[in-house]
C-alpha cells in the first residue's frame, strides 16, 4: 500500500518520488486474469462498497497508457479506513462477479 512513484522523461532527469507517509490506510490491490475477456482484465471495472455504505466507489483497468515505459498492471485500490469491502466485477466480455466482505491489504488474482 505504500506506493513510490518514479517519473522519467525524453531526455530529462529521472525522479523518484518516495512516500514517506508510511502505510496507515488500507489497501487492495487486484491483478485480473480473463479467459472469455481478454487476457490482462483491460476494460474490467470494478465497484467497491465498504461495510453497509451506500456510496460506491468505481475503477476501471485501462491499458496502454505509457510511452516507452510501463506501469503495474495491477488495479490499486486506496480504501482508507475500511478493513473489509464488497466488491463488484464487470468484465468486458459481460461476466458479472462479486465477493463479500474481502480483507482489506492484500493482493488478489481474480480470474473470470
């Protein structure tokens, strides 16, 4: 949960941005694998509900995004103070999933 973030530009300076906050909120980082989908999850979006909240939160994996360089493939997701969440997963091919009630701080492979 504790990201760093390295920046780099065409023929410019390197710079490593380090957080130095620590890691007091939690977290969930979610790697997907689709088999009717395409194989990365790219277009998967993801709805998080946190314990009996009407609010959702929604994140979408997206690709593709980088020049010469390259990303976490993972979806991180910040949850704050929440230790458990609902979460709700669309797939581009149409498949729906859901889980109850997942731990919060930990790394999750979800395959469709």
């Amino acid at each position: 949960g504790d990201i760093d973030l390295l920046v780099t530009n065409c023929n410019g300076p390197v710079h490593l941005l380090r957080n130095e906050g620590g890691n007091s909120r939690n977290w969930l980082l979610l790697q997907f694998q689709g088999t009717r989908s395409n194989r990365d999850g790219v277009g998967v979006r993801v709805e998080v509900r946190s314990g009996g909240s009407q609010s959702t939160a929604s994140y979408e994996k997206v690709g593709g995004s980088s020049y010469l360089s390259a990303h976490d493939p993972r979806l991180h997701i910040g949850l704050g103070d929440p230790q458990k969440v609902d979460l709700k997963i669309h797939w581009p091919s149409g498949a729906v999933q859901s889980f109850d009630d997942v731990e919060a701080n930990q790394i999750l492979k979800i395959r469709e």
